[in-house]
C-alpha cells in the first residue's frame, strides 16, 4: 500500500498483519521463520516510508507526519495488545518494537 494511497490510519496494514499471523498459527511455522518473517516485513514498511519521503517533497509536511504517526500508532497497538499472546507473542514484538523506535 502507497503512503499516498492511505487514507484509513493503517488499518489495512494491521489487518494484512493480522491475517498474516493467523495464517502462520494455523500452518504451525517455527517461531524462529515467523519472527525473521516480522523482522523483514516491518523493515521493508519503514523503508517504504522513508523512500516515498524521500522522493515526494510534497509529502514532508505536518499532516503527512500525522499520518504516518497514526499509521505507526496502528501497528504499535496490534503489537502490544493484539499480538500479546501465544507463542509468537514476544518475537513479534520484539521485532516490531526494534523496528519501529
């Protein structure tokens, strides 16, 4: 998803996200592929961000910085109160929070 083309504050990340994991408990992955997994796919969210800043100068402006904190502040809560149980609960976590600081 463009940052141009979001419009509803991340929700559709969060529910890409959530799918996501639901389809990684169902198909039983080790812990270790989902949190690489988490790793990779929230790197690649912050340096889409970045690069659409950086090549968009219309873009670097207070709302789209509200914006892309609403987007984050999304994920930050699927992170900490959706995502806070089961056996997946603490790797995600922790490489949504390395990646999101």
């Amino acid at each position: 998803i463009r940052l141009a083309e979001q419009t509803d504050g991340g929700s559709a990340v969060v529910d890409s996200l959530q799918q996501l994991l639901k389809l990684i408990k169902d198909f039983h992955w080790p812990v270790v592929v989902a949190k690489q997994l988490f790793e990779r796919l929230f790197y690649y969210i912050n340096q889409t961000v970045f690069n659409e800043l950086m090549t968009s100068p219309d873009r670097c402006t207070t709302i789209s910085g509200f914006q892309i904190r609403m987007a984050y502040s999304y994920i930050e809560h699927w992170l900490m109160v959706d995502c806070s149980d089961g056996p997946f609960a603490e790797p995600i976590i922790e490489a949504g929070t390395r990646s999101i600081e």
